[in-house]
C-alpha cells in the first residue's frame, strides 16, 4: 500500500512537472556546465595532459640518457631499451593507482554526497564547489614541470581533481530533474551530451593549433621547454572550464530542502544501505538497472581508454591522426546524442540503450574480425563506435531521472555513480586476458564486446519505467 501510495504521489507530482515550462535559460545555462568542463575531461583527462605526465620528460634522468645514447625510438636495443620500456610502464602503473584511489573515494562518498544535497537543499551549492576545485587543481597543473621530479605532484592532482570533478557530476546530473519535464528529458540529457561532445572539439582544436602542432614557437611565444606548451594547455582549461560553469550558478535556482533535520554521516551511510535494500526489496527495476548500466558503462569506459591504444598498436594511427580521429569521434558522438535524444523522449530510454549496446556489440566484432585492414577500417568502425557511445550514455542518465523518487533524485544518483565504479575493474581485466590466451593485442578487443554484451543482456529484460 506505502508503495503503491509512492507510485501516486510520485505520478502526480511529475504530471504537474510536465505542464511546467521551463525557461530556455535554465536548460542552456545548465547544458553549458557540461560544455565548460569538457575542457577538463577532454583535455587533462583524455588526449594531453595525461599523455604528457607519462611521457619522456618524467622518466629519469639516467635511463633517458642511455636510451638517447643507444639509438632512441626505433633503434635502440638491449639493456637501454628494456629499462625505457620499464620506467614507461611504471609512469602509466602509478598513474592507474593514482586513479584507482580516485574512483574508491568517490564509489564510497557520491552517494551519500547525493543524499545530503538532496536533503539541505544545498545540490547547486555544492556543485560550485566541487567545480571550483576541480578548477583550481587544474590551474595548478601549470606548476608541474617536464621533468621526474615533479610526477608525482602532476599525478595527485589528475587524481584529485577527477574525484571533485565526479562528485561535482552527481549533482550535475541530479539537476537534470530541475531543468526539464518527462516529456522531454531525453532531449535534454542527450542536449547537455551533445554540448560537451562539441565544447570537447572546440577546445581540442585551440589546443591543438595554438599550442601542439609543429616545433614551436606556439601562440603568445609560448615553447615546448619543460613542457610548457602543455602547462599552459591547462591554464586555458581552468579558464574555459569557470567561464562555462558561471551561468548555471547564476541561472538555475537551488533546489528545495526534502528532509527535515540533517543527519551525521554515520547515519547517512546507514540510510545509504537502507535505501539498497529497499531498493532490492521494493524496486527491483531500479535495482537491476543499477547492476545493468555498472556492467555496460564498464564497457563504454574501456571504449575510450583503450581506443587510442588499439588505434596506434592494431590499425596503425599515428599520434596526430588519433588527435584528428578524436576530434571526429566527439563530432559523431554529438550527433549521435541529439539523436538519440528524440528517440528516447518518443520510444523511451530502455530502447535507445539496447539499440546502441547492440550496435557497439556488432561494430566492435566487426573490428576484431577486420582488424588487418589498417587505419581506414578503425576510422569507419571507430567512429561507428563513438555514434554508439553518446545515445547510451545519455539514455542510461534519463533513465536514472525517470526512475528516481521525488526527493531521492541526488541519492539515486550518487548511486548510479557508484555503482558505475564499483566493477570498473571488469572490462580492462578482460582486456588483458583475451590478450593473454590470443596472443596478440586485437583480441582486446573481445575482451570489451564481451562486457558490452553483458550489458545489453542484463538490461533487455529490464522492464521500463512509466513515467509518461
């Protein structure tokens, strides 16, 4: 009876949200976040400064002067290659730990983060100052030098900046319920995808024109010296990223207070297990679209941190046309959003997911199976690849939004972004072992279609919300 008195008031509420028109303003101002912080996702996280902080300037010293003085790329052999090849992989190792720790701060802390706001009223406030510190850290980038003794530095502050900057998404994306009505939620969230698939080109073309392609000097005289070029790549990041954030914190009001007194963090965690239970108890589509989307969006990571290595190692891509690839790749991926955008408002989130699952699934044995035609076939699936990728990753957060509780929107949420790093593990272990029994570095690729597939199955018998 309580849950069924829930189902009501729930329908109800979300009736009067659909005859509520929300201000253009609102959705644009909330949209540009994601088109601000792009800069930080595309350019620290993705295509440059994490490829700088494991490049030569941060292996040490000795090992870089035996490995130039027996021949460097392509010719040196022997011990200097082999310790090369050593510190190179420890640079990326530690990396991966340091990203590691990130993901079980924020698997521990976003849903009870999500609670909280959702309970104070305080979900735009603490967006800001997540984003503000995800700004900060990325400024601060400037100051991590091209040589050894500064990795670390450059490594705790990828590291930490990605858990505010996941933190500062659970709010985000809890904000999607305050920005649109049932009716068009799935073009909302496929809108503020699209925004940043397109604000990632704009600024991987600045990057790229003003301050990587050629030997320098760049704009502004700005060298390559100690990795300056890269230094200040981060500066303009940081700058992007507040100038884009500032109209959702002006535009878009805070959301109201749906609890009554706040509670310690002991018993937030308890409430936390609690609401799992229910959950499991009371929701069980809500609870096994948790387990579902945790498996596919594994899958959807590893498209990305894999691809360029996959693109360079199997299909024979050089540096600058993985560059040139990506910013295609966003350009694609952003048409597939607002695509999938107008579907999932008039078929429904679950069809959109299943449909781009499927089409990943297909694209990506295609790829396996023509993985010696070189680099045309990997820009024709590839970009098939990331056409898949938006539609269902702005699906799978519209599906959050229709599933969510009123009140519960943050908690649910931060859920949702736990469970997502909760099995994060899954698709690069199977990665590594469908390499290990191929013996070559495209059976990867199985490994990645064998999680996808996973995905797709565990969410089609998945029945739908009805929130329409």
């Amino acid at each position: 009876v309580d849950r069924e008195i829930q189902r009501v008031a729930i329908h109800v509420d979300r009736t009067a949200a659909a005859a509520t028109r929300i201000p253009r303003t609102h959705v644009w101002s909330w949209a540009l976040w994601d088109w601000g912080t792009s800069a930080f996702s595309t350019l620290i996280v993705t295509f440059v400064f994490a490829r700088y902080i494991v490049s030569d300037y941060f292996v040490p010293a000795d090992v870089m002067a035996a490995y130039t003085a027996a021949g460097g790329d392509g010719v040196a052999t022997g011990t200097a290659l082999a310790a090369y090849e050593s510190a190179k992989a420890d640079l990326t190792s530690n990396i991966g730990w340091a990203l590691a720790i990130g993901g079980i701060i924020v698997a521990i802390a976003a849903p009870v983060i999500g609670a909280r706001t959702d309970a104070g009223g305080k979900r735009k406030k603490w967006l800001g100052v997540n984003t503000g510190l995800v700004i900060v850290m990325t400024a601060a980038m400037f100051f991590v030098e091209g040589k050894p003794e500064f990795f670390l530095l450059g490594a705790a502050l990828i590291a930490g900046s990605t858990v505010f900057y996941e933190i500062a998404n659970v709010n985000y994306n809890a904000m999607l319920l305050q920005v649109s009505t049932p009716r068009n939620m799935g073009r909302v969230s496929g809108f503020g995808w699209g925004m940043g698939y397109l604000g990632g080109i704009v600024v991987l073309l600045i990057a790229l024109v003003g301050f990587i392609f050629g030997d320098g000097p760049y704009w502004f005289g700005i060298t390559a010296d100690n990795g300056m070029n890269i230094r200040v790549i981060a500066v303009f990041a940081a700058v992007w990223s507040l100038l884009f954030s500032l109209p959702i914190m002006l535009a878009v009001p805070e959301n109201t207070a749906t609890a009554g007194a706040r509670v310690g963090i002991l018993e937030s965690y308890r409430r936390l297990f609690a609401a799992i239970g229910g959950y499991f108890r009371n929701d069980r589509p809500t609870f096994y679209f948790l387990l579902a989307s945790a498996v596919f969006r594994d899958g959807l990571a590893a498209v990305f941190a894999f691809g360029g290595i996959l693109a360079g190692t199997v299909f024979g891509l050089d540096d600058t046309e993985v560059i040139l690839f990506a910013i295609g790749g966003n350009l694609i991926a952003g048409i597939g959003v607002f695509l999938g955008g107008w579907f999932d408002d008039k078929f429904g989130s679950k069809p959109v997911i299943v449909a781009s699952l499927l089409g990943l699934v297909v694209t990506g044995t295609a790829l396996f199976m023509l993985h010696d035609g070189g680099p045309s076939v990997f820009w024709v699936g590839g970009l098939l690849l990331t056409f898949f990728v938006g539609p269902a990753q702005a699906s799978a957060r519209t599906f959050v939004g229709h599933l969510a509780p009123v009140g519960k929107e943050g908690e649910l949420f931060g859920l949702y972004a736990t469970t997502g790093r909760s099995i994060s593990f899954l698709a690069p272990t199977l990665f590594a072992v469908m390499i290990g029994i191929g013996g070559a570095t495209h059976f990867g690729i199985l490994g990645i279609v064998i999680v996808l597939t996973a995905g797709a199955a565990l969410m089609i018998p998945l029945r739908a919300p009805r929130t329409r």
